[in-house]
C-alpha cells in the first residue's frame, strides 16, 4: 500500500512540475512581450531615446530566445519565436495580440491581482 501511495506520490508531483514548468514560461514570454510592447510605444511616441528603445529591444530578444531554448513545449517555443519576430518588426500589435493569448492559455491559475 505504501509502495502504491509513494507512486501516485510521485506521478502527480510530476505532472505538477510538468504544469508548473509551463505556466512559468507562459509567464516569462508574456511578461517579456508586454515590456517590449511598451518599449515600441514608447519609442513610436518619442518618449524614450533610440539607444535606450535598441538595448531593451535587444534584451527581450536574448530573453526571449532563452526562454524558447528552455521551453519544453513546442507551442511556447513557436509562441517565443513569434514574439521575437514582432520585436525585430517593431510590431507592438502583434506582441500585444501574444500577450492576450497567453493571458488565455494561464486559465485559472492566472493572475492573483
């Protein structure tokens, strides 16, 4: 019985970590999206300088692009991708359009604000 228990024990802290794993990086390229998004409308408006706007461009990208490496799955993979393509496009539609989905695909255990 105890084997048994010990099993299950371990089987779900898996499929937890696994869940877990996901959310968070559902979460890093959301988060990373959106500041990039910010970053494009900030530089469209003239608000911040062109170095400033081309190194946390830059940055975004390195991140996104670690994230994408790291990511087990292969649908936050193409979702990173898509979002570094829209930074090197200064597309911030497209990088808020990421940002709802990725909203949506937290389900439940989203936001706490």
């Amino acid at each position: 019985m105890r084997a048994t228990v010990a099993i299950f024990a371990a089987l779900f802290g898996l499929c937890g970590s696994g869940r877990a794993d996901d959310l968070s990086d559902i979460r890093a390229v959301r988060s990373i999206s959106a500041e990039a998004a910010q970053v494009l409308n900030l530089e469209s408006q003239h608000k911040v300088t062109a170095t400033y706007a081309t190194v946390m461009k830059n940055q975004a990208v390195s991140q996104l692009r670690n994230t994408a490496e790291s990511a087990a799955s292969p649908q936050m993979k193409a979702l990173a991708q898509q979002a570094i393509d829209a930074v090197k496009a200064n597309d911030s539609a497209a990088l808020k359009q990421i940002v709802q989905q990725l909203y949506a695909m937290e389900g439940p255990h989203g936001r706490a604000d």
